[in-house]
C-alpha cells in the first residue's frame, strides 16, 4: 500500500502525525518504508531521533535518485540507527521500520518524464518490499506532488497494483480548512493534477481522506474554563464543522483527528505508549495513531466512510 501525506500549510503535523503512524503501523506487524518526499526540507530523520540523517543524507537520497544521480536511494533501518533507546526495541510481531531519506540541500526542481518514470519505478519497487509505504511529500503545491499524481495514475501503474490511500492533513483552524480546502479542489490542486494525470475525478476522490491534526479541547484555555469559553469553544467547534462541510472536507471525508498533545509542542518525535505509561503524554494521542493506523489497512473500515 502506498499512503501520500500532503497538507496546503506547512506545520500542519503532517509530518509528526505520518512518523507516529509509520511507527504504529510497525507495530501491527507491518513492514513500513517512510518516504521523505519533502525535498526542500527533508527532516524525518529528526523525528525519528537518527543525528546523522536529520537534515537528510549526503550519500544519494531520494531527491539525487528521482534526479538519476543515485542507483538506488539511500536507506536507514529506524530501529538500528536511532539515537533513542526505547526506539530501538522491536517488540515481538513488529515490522521493519525503514527511512529512505531526502537529501541535504535538496531543492525544487522542474519536472520531466525521466522524474516521472523513476518515481514510478521507485513506487513499484518499495511496494514489493514492504507493506505499507508512507509518502510525505512537502506542503503546497510541488514538483513532488505532481510527480506522484503521475506516477500513480492509472497511465502509469498496472492495474492491479496496491491499494493507494491519499492523506491531506490541516489543523482544525478556520484559515487551515479554507487552505487544505484549496489545495485539493482548487485550480492546480490536487484534484486538477490527478485529473490531468488521468484519473477520473470520483475515482480520485474516492482515494482522498483529511486528518484534523492537534485539535485543542477546551483544557487550552487553562485548568479551569469560564462558561463563556465553553460555549465559545463549542459555538466555533460548529463553525468550523459547518465552513469543512461547505469546502468538500466534511465527515464523509475525514480519517481522523488527532489530539493537541503537549509533548509534540516542544519536540517532534514519536509518541511511544512509555510516553503515556511515564505520564508525560495523553493516552488520547496514543489512541489516536493507533486508530487511525488501524484504520489505514482496513479496507472495511477505509471504505466504511466512502463517499
Ligand atoms: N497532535 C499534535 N499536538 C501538538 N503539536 C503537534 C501535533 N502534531 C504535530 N505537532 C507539532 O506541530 C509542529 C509542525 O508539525 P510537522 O513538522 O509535522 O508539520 P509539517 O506539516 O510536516 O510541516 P512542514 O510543512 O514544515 O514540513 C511540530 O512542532 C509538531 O511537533
Ligand atoms: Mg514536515
């Protein structure tokens, strides 16, 4: 399965969230390739804790293989090369944990057919080898993201190929849905650039989900909240409900939510269930990766909430 992570906005969580669920889904017992298509700013490696990929690899990453500068990109077993203990253990019925990082330095570029092709290859290769590949491609509009469109429309992939998932994250902001909104429906969107890949737009859709990513509660406003903030909050909660649904990005199109969790404020990382067991983080963040990683290999209940 190839999963793309997309978002309009930069620090949406897209990138946190997707490494939560690359490691969640490692624990289902899938084998996971993480991706990092973000390639002006490839930095999973640091919240996956690997100091010598945190900015991205100088031996051959996927921007220098997309460009055929490299054979074959660079890749990191997580568990081996991260720099946190608990990271490291592979609990019993795991998967492989895998980071095929971006390059430092990388930059946009113009696309060909030669990217085209080697994205596609690339696709097909990884899907061979593990379960699920997760694909986080950098925010807005992109070279990559267009180069993905492409290579994963129906011209370039045979037809039998795996399930594709297509993620697009924003916060639960009113300027967020209006952006994410955009980015999917709008002219040179995601929509118009899968269309002129080739697909057909209910086919497309139908490939499409939102994740509403660090959504507060009303414990933002502090330990104790006025009747006044309460009904604020939940007044502009059905505001926000009613602006998603008028964009195309209602509940018929939501995966899931994840929760404001503290600890992700001050540092990207991985949220491991001793996170929750030392009381540094909410059980609720925990849950949320975990549903939602269960959800993303569900067919049943991806398809639960079709269009
Ligand atoms: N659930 C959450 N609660 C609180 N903070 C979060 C949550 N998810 C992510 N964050 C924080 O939001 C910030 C942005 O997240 P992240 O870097 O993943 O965004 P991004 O969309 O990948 O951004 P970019 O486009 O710059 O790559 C980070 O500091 C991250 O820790
Ligand atoms: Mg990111």
């Amino acid at each position: 399965m190839l999963i793309f992570s997309s978002s309009d906005k930069g620090g949406t969580g897209r990138s946190v969230t997707s490494c939560n669920l690359a490691y969640r889904l490692s624990l289902l017992g899938q084998d996971v390739a993480y991706l990092d298509f973000d390639f002006g700013s490839p930095t999973a490696g640091a919240i996956f804790e690997i100091p010598t990929l945190e900015r991205g690899t100088r031996n051959g990453g996927l921007h220098s293989y997309i460009r055929g500068r490299a054979t074959e990109p660079v890749r990191a077993d997580i568990r081996t090369t991260t720099e946190r203990q608990v990271l490291k253990e592979r609990p019993p019925g795991s998967g492989k944990l895998t980071l095929f990082p971006g390059d430092v330095g990388g930059a946009e570029f113009s696309l060909t057919n030669e990217h085209i092709k080697k994205a596609a290859e690339l696709f097909q290769t990884v899907e061979r080898e593990f379960d699920v590949c997760i694909v986080d491609l950098s925010a807005g509009r992109s070279s990559a993201l267009d180069m993905s469109l492409q290579a994963i429309s129906p011209k370039n992939r045979p037809k039998k190929a795996e399930a594709v998932r297509w993620l697009l994250f924003h916060r639960w902001t009113t300027q967020h849905v209006i952006a994410a909104s955009g980015l999917l429906l709008e002219e040179n969107g995601i929509l118009s650039c899968a269309l002129a890949a080739g697909f057909a737009r209910r086919e497309f859709l139908r490939l499409v989900r939102t994740i509403r990513t660090a959504v507060p509660d009303a414990s933002a406003f502090g330990k104790k909240t006025t009747a006044e903030q309460d009904a604020w909050l939940s007044r502009s909660d059905d505001i926000l409900k009613t602006l998603a649904k008028s964009r195309g990005l209602g509940l018929d199109m939501l995966a899931g939510t994840t929760p404001l969790e503290p600890m992700l404020l001050w540092r990207e990382q991985v949220i491991m269930d001793v996170d929750v067991k030392r009381r540094l983080a909410d059980k609720a963040t925990t849950q949320a990766f975990e549903e939602l990683a269960n959800k993303l290999i569900d067919d049943e209940a991806w398809e639960g909430f079709e269009r």
